[in-house]
C-alpha cells in the first residue's frame, strides 16, 4: 500500500511538472524574427544561339520593426556547346519600416485601374512598339547607324525631362528604341534604389530594378521577351543627366537588316552607274 501510496505521489508530481512547463512555454515571448526566401531560374536561347541563365535568389527579413530585402542574380551566357561566354552578378539590398511599401510584393501596389497596365510592355511613352511613326525630320544619328532618329512629344510629358526621341527602321519606319532625356538629373539624392522614376517603373512594368552599373545610379528592367528598359538617373551621357530609355530586340534586328539591304541596294546602284559609264567611255573610244 505504501509503495501505491508512493507511486501516486510521483506521478502527481510529474503532472504538476509538466503542466508547469507547458505554462512556462505558453508564456515565452514568441520571436519577431522572420525570413523567407525564394530562389527563380529562367533559360532564354537568343537569336544567335547563345544561352541566357537568369539564377535569382531574394530574402526578405523583419524583426518587427524594420524589413530588410536582399536580391542577387547571376546572369550566364554560353554559346551552342554550353561554354561560358560570360557571367555577372549584381546585388543590394534595401531597409524600410513595417508598414512602409517596399519593391514588394509588386502587384499590391496597383489599383484595380493601374492593374490593367502592369505587365503590358508593348508600349513606352504613349508609342507602340512595331508600329509605324510617320515624320518628316527622321536623321542618321553616328551612335545607332542602323536605325533613324526623329523627335515627338508623348501625349503625358516626363516632369523635368527636356527631350524625346524615338529610333525607327530605316526602310519601314517601325519604332524599335524610345528615348526620354533630361539635361539636369531627376531629383539627385543618395538613395538612388528608392527613386521614385525607379519605382514608378517597377509598378508599370510588375518588375525588379536590377542595377547594372558599379559607377553610376543605373537599372534595368527585363518587361517583356526580348524587350528591354533602363534607366540611368545620373551621368547618363555627356549631353543628358538623366537618360530612360526602352527598346525591342525584335524590332532592332529588323533595323540591321533594313540597314544591310540599303547598303546592298547602294551597293548595286554604284556597281551598275560604273558599268554605264565604262560603256559609255569606251563607246567614245
């Protein structure tokens, strides 16, 4: 009897302790401490038959009171037989407070009006990409010779942009590159990332900024297959400050073959002005 006595004692006393280590749990402050991580990969055979790996990794940090996102990518290019032509990597990382909107999640930054364009990379600036623009003031610019250059004026101006170009196929005039300059830099500041050009483009587009340049406040943005936008907020060039510009490759290969076509065409002109006047000079003879 003793030793029942004994026993249910004991097993008393490891409920008691159990219950008293359930409390203790139970009242632990519970960690503010929060990450999530998430990893992407895309592969894109380009016209030449190179290959593009995209590996980006982002982490997103809070302990409760600032939010902390980190984003790497890592760009690889091969040829057909799978050497590396070339690879760079480019990174940063950006703290805000709780509450506060950061680069993500992108789509919860539109309204139901806004929703409607994000992710709609056909056009830039009010022009349609592959459509035809119709000028009379098209010239040859020495940077781009493959293409026409003429300005417009979009329907919605930039604030504090002072030019407007846009670059055409030199036969059929399609647009292929948009321009925006600025002779002064768009509100200059230390904290480039969170620009407000930046951003805006982030939310019309639904995509990351990613910097590529060490030495100056320069982005770009993948908007669509084989079309491209950056956007250099300062010492852009020796003329503008602030340069944004888009394009579509598409349509720029188009232009370098128009432009090839030109040279043949000139090419067979002068072939047959030269065999007239031989003719001609030697009929003389």
């Amino acid at each position: 009897m003793k030793d029942r006595k004994a026993m249910i004692a004991a097993f008393g006393g490891l409920l008691v302790a159990a219950a008293f280590c359930v409390h203790a749990a139970a009242d632990k402050p519970k960690a503010k401490d929060m990450t999530s991580k998430m990893a992407e990969s895309s592969v894109t055979t380009n016209d030449n038959g190179s290959v593009s790996r995209v590996f980006t990794e982002s982490t997103v940090t809070t302990n409760g009171n600032m939010v902390t996102e980190r984003r790497r990518e890592t760009r690889t290019n091969m040829d057909m037989d799978g050497n590396v032509l070339e690879t760079s990597t480019s990174e940063y990382a950006q703290s805000y407070p709780v509450g506060d909107v950061g680069v993500v999640p992108l789509s919860s930054r539109t309204s139901d009006d806004d929703a409607k364009s994000v992710g709609n990379a056909d056009s830039f600036l009010g022009l349609k990409f592959g459509e035809k623009f119709s000028s009379t003031n098209f010239v040859e610019d020495a940077n781009y010779p493959d293409f026409l250059r003429a300005e417009f004026k979009p329907s919605k101006p930039l604030d504090g942009f002072d030019d407007y170009y846009v670059y055409v196929t030199p036969k059929t005039h399609k647009i292929a590159k948009i321009y925006a300059c600025a002779k002064e830099a768009i509100d200059p500041g230390a904290s480039w990332r969170r620009h407000y050009l930046i951003e805006a483009l982030e939310k019309r587009y639904g995509t990351w900024a990613r910097l590529c340049s060490w030495r100056r406040p320069c982005y770009s943005f993948e908007i669509g297959p084989y079309r491209h936008v950056t956007a250099c907020l300062a010492g852009a060039s020796q003329s503008y400050e602030t340069v944004i510009a888009a394009w579509d490759d598409a349509i720029g290969s188009q232009a370098v073959q128009e432009k090839d076509e030109i040279r043949e065409e000139a090419r067979k002109t002068a072939a047959e002005r030269r065999g007239k006047r031989v003719s001609a000079a030697a009929a003389a003879f």
